[in-house]
C-alpha cells in the first residue's frame, strides 16, 4: 500500500491559519489542565468553528452534503450498521472541512482521492462482514490510486488524517474477517491492537501534549505493504503464511512509530 504524502512539516513551514487555530486552542485545553469547564469550552469553540468554515465555504458544504448522501444510500442495502457507521464518518468530515487546506493554506474542495479514501472508510463494515480478497483488493487499490493522485493535486491536512485513519479500520476489518471466516490465529488480531494502542497513545500524546501532528514516521511504504499482503493472504485462507507477514509488519510499524516519537 502507498505511503500518504504528507504535507511539508517543521520549523521552516509557517503554520497556516487553521493550524495556528487548533494550536491556541489546544494550548489553551492544557493551560486549563483539562477540566470539565475546559473541555465545554474546547468542544463550544470546534463547533463554532465548523459552523463559521462551512459558513465561509457554501460550495464545499454542499459538497459534503452530496457525498454524505451519495454514501448513505449506498449504504441502506448493507443494514443499519453501515449506514451509522458511514454516518458518524460523514459527520467527522462535515465537522473538519477548515482542513481542506494545503499546506500552503489554500482553501480546496473535496477531490477525486478524497472520495476515494472515503470509498474506504465506507466499506470497512462490509469488509468486515464479507471478507473477501477480491474487496480487500480493491481497497488496497483505491490506496495506491488515492496516492498518487493526492500527490499530483497537493495533499491537504484532512486527506492526510483521513487516509491513514481508512487504511488501519480496512485492514484490521479484513483481519476480523479472517479470524471468524478463516480460521486466522486471533493473536494476530491482538497483536495488531496492541500496535494501534501504541500509535493512539503516540498520536494523543502529541496532540493533547504539544499541540502537533503525530510525528511523521520514516519509512512507512514497506511496514504497509506487508500488513496488506499479509492481509490479502489471510483473507484467502493461507493463514499460516499470512501469519508470519503480519506479525512482522506489526512489530515492524511499532517501531517505526517509536522511533518518530
């Protein structure tokens, strides 16, 4: 699978507007020591905030609204499952669409690698249900597409985010899929946990800790080309050479993800 471009980080980056805003804001939450009354107002001021961007952008809201349509109907024959879950993924974007930006803070609509990271998220409760090599697959190909396509037209904070979130709820479905279908060792399964644990800590930590992205991790492309093949494998009912693969990738992007901390 690709590796998400990134925006360009670092002291010689000026941070644009909606960064400079999420940063005073979360300064601002651990000043307050995280307390009730901070909190109300950290949650108060984001969806202030949301209203005043989508406000300020009627074309990408509506936008928003299209495609959380699109998806719902989509998702009416999958079961009610599907549709809250692609619900609660729509609302998160309808929420975040401040970070339609590039790294230089130009504003931008919803893109053709955007709606493909979102085909992602939308099917990992079918992935779930289904898995079947043939859409694990086409997932891992919508990554690769939505990669070089997200590189051609400039990525933006919100494909960033959303990218790397689709591509962790895919594979760690299909390996649910796998260990109920397939007979795959429920270890792995643990394992893979294990790890996002690990990366959900690192990521808080540097969020809530010192108001900045998770630390962008070095050489990301082979980690995640063994977690899809190995998943691929699973998924096709070669569980024992599958697991090897995964184990490997997930001891391997543990510590690449220490090692960016």
């Amino acid at each position: 699978m690709s590796a998400s471009p990134n925006l360009a980080d670092g002291p010689a980056r000026p941070l644009t507007e909606g960064e400079r805003w999420s940063r005073d804001l979360l300064d601002r939450l651990r000043a307050e020591r995280f307390s009730a009354r901070a909190w109300r107002r950290f949650f108060a001021d984001a969806a202030r905030r949301s209203r005043t961007m989508r406000a300020a952008r009627p074309e990408l809201a509506a936008q928003s609204r299209r495609w959380g349509a699109a998806g719902a109907v989509a998702a009416v024959p999958f079961g009610a499952r599907a549709l809250v879950w692609w619900g609660a993924w729509w609302a998160m974007l309808d929420w975040h669409l401040g970070m339609a930006e590039t790294a230089e803070g130009r504003a931008r609509p919803l893109a053709a690698h955007d709606a493909l990271t979102l085909a992602r998220l939308w099917g990992v409760p079918v992935v779930r249900r289904r898995p079947e090599p043939w859409l694990v697959a086409a997932g891992m190909a919508t990554d690769a597409l939505d990669g070089a396509l997200a590189r051609r037209a400039g990525p933006t904070r919100l494909g960033r985010d959303l990218d790397s979130t689709a591509d962790t709820l895919l594979l760690t479905a299909a390996l649910r899929g796998a260990v109920e279908r397939q007979g795959l060792d429920p270890r792995l399964l643990w394992l893979e946990r294990a790890r996002l644990t690990v990366g959900a800590a690192v990521t808080f930590a540097s969020y809530f800790g010192e108001s900045r992205p998770a630390p962008v991790q070095p050489d990301r492309a082979p980690a995640a080309w063994l977690a899809a093949a190995g998943t691929l494998l699973a998924v096709s009912g070669r569980t024992r050479a599958a697991a090897p693969v995964l184990a490997g990738a997930s001891a391997y992007r543990t510590v690449i993800r220490l090692r960016a901390r």
